[in-house]
C-alpha cells in the first residue's frame, strides 16, 4: 500500500511517501481502506518526539474514514462506509489502515471522509470533555479557549446543541465563524482585558471551563470560573485551582459508542465538520505543516484515493 511515513523523529520535512506492507488484523481489530485521514496537532507532536513509543518506519495518524475490508466483531458489515480512532495502531495516512473493533462506528452519512475523519479526536474529545467529563447541563455557562482549533469548533457546538450558552475564546477574525457555530459571544485572546470582558458579561462567572489553550491563556480563563465551578483540561490543568474549583484533565479516548453519537449530532444537523483544508497523501508533508502552523482554523484532512 502506499503511505506517508517517517524513518526516525523530526518536523513535516521527515515525511517521505511510498509503499509500505499492508497492515494484517488480529482479534477484535478491522481493516479499513482509507477513503480520507485526519491530521491534527497530536501527529506533528508525536512525530516530533524521540520518547514516543514506536518503530520506524512510522505512519502517523490516529484518525481515518474510509470502507470496511474486514469487520472482526465491530457489528458492521464488509463494505459499510466507516470512521475509526486508531489508537496506538495510529497509520491513517496510508490506503490501509487497522483499528479495534470497539473504536469503529458508521460514518454519518451526511459527511464526506474527509470531514469523518475531521471528527473523530476533535469532536471525540469534545464530547468526552464535555459530557462524560464536564457534565454541562442546559443553561450553564460554558467558556471554550482556543474556540477555532480542531477541538474547540466542535466543543463550541456540543456545548450548544446541550442549551448551553457559549461564551469562546479566539482571535477576532474567527469570531463570526464561532458565533455562527452556537457561541453567544467571543472574545479575543490578544485583548489583554479579555477576562474582564468575559467577567462583564458572566458576572457570576462560568459554570464550566472547556480549555484547550493551555498557559496563560488556561491560568487567566480560571479567574473567569464562579466559586465551586468546573475545569476540564486537555492541555495540563494549573498547580493551585483557587475557590473550590474542580479539574478534569484526560486524553481523548474517542470509542465506537462516542463516535456513534457524534454520528446523530451530525444526522442531527447539530455538529458538523470545521475543515481548514485537504491535501492528497502526497501532500503529506504540507497537510502536517499546515497544521504545525498553528494558523488552521478547523481540521486539516488527506484525501487518500
């Protein structure tokens, strides 16, 4: 098959793209023929890494949507249009890939593959965050940092779909895309009285803290939360949270179930797919630089033909 793949730790330059053997399912595992594959800041960090865990040559990608070649006990058929978290299988870009049977879910119809695989870790993290984590009901107040990322476009409209009021976090030339998404009001990150500004508008401070900033950005956001409110933190939550505020940090574990009800937010017209840009496999390395950028707004995808 062919794929893009790295023979040892460093930027998007280290991607080459040629054939590699076609991956072989175990027990409890499928095999997907990629239609299309996600390419988030995880691949760039991991790819980056001399301590992440794995032999080279390495495939990056945690996230594909293509055809089911073999279906293991994942209670779909050969054939059927799917989307999966890969794990630490990772190998999206590539025409093949395998993923655990319980990792698998049908693709929503109403998406292409490529804003499939857009979903999978950004908007499975999300809903674990949110939901399964967060617990946001109707009528909090949820503030979202780093809004227009991979994460937040769909935290911002999960948060909304829940009757949520969203209050996101961004630079201002991102503000109508977020309004548009379900945010009540957005405010910019390079304002310094941004805080205050939210303050304003929040008197009692927010219900729930969705950040996925990290750093300053993550340490001033808290001073937004009310006495006793919530934290839900992807990026490190801070030493000392202040007035009884609780945290939850985690890393995303998008499973078929979540994956399942991401797919009827979707049916739903509730959620949809944020897409920066596609790139061919070929166009591996630009896709991953794209993103090392920290300039995409939404997902960045490859589509593999």
């Amino acid at each position: 098959m062919r794929a893009a793949y790295y023979q040892e730790p460093g930027g998007p330059e280290n991607l080459e793209v040629g054939e590699r053997p076609d991956p072989e399912p175990g027990p409890g595992e499928v095999l997907i023929r990629n239609r299309a594959a996600g390419v988030g800041i995880w691949d760039v960090k991991i790819m980056a890494s001399a301590s992440a865990n794995r032999s080279f040559p390495a495939i990056p990608g945690f996230e594909a949507a293509g055809v089911l070649e073999q279906a293991g006990d994942s209670g779909m058929r050969v054939g059927d249009p799917a989307y999966a978290q890969l794990g630490a299988h990772r190998g999206g870009y590539a025409e093949y890939s395998v993923a655990r049977s319980d990792h698998v879910a049908p693709k929503p119809p109403t998406a292409s593959f490529e804003e499939a695989a857009g979903l999978v870790i950004g908007a499975g993290t999300a809903y674990e965050g949110l939901i399964d984590r967060g617990h946001i009901q109707a009528g909090e107040t949820v503030l979202v940092t780093a809004a227009s990322g991979g994460v937040g476009v769909s935290a911002v409209q999960i948060a909304a779909s829940l009757g949520a009021r969203v209050l996101a976090v961004a630079s201002s030339s991102n503000h109508d895309l977020l309004r548009e998404l379900g945010a009540s009001e957005a405010f910019d990150y390079h304002d310094p009285t941004w805080v205050d500004q939210v303050s304003a508008v929040a008197p009692g401070g927010v219900d729930v803290l969705f950040d996925g900033a990290g750093g300053d950005t993550r340490d001033r956001a808290v001073g937004a939360v009310k006495d006793g409110g919530r934290g839900v933190f992807l990026v490190g939550k801070p030493q000392n949270l202040p007035r009884g505020i609780t945290a939850e940090q985690f890393s995303a574990d998008p499973t078929g179930e979540r994956l399942r009800a991401i797919g009827h937010l979707v049916e739903e017209a509730k959620l949809r797919a944020v897409m920066d840009s596609t790139f061919t496999l070929d166009d591996a390395p630009a896709a991953m630089a794209r993103v090392a950028s920290h300039h995409s707004r939404g997902r960045v995808a490859l589509t593999i033909d």
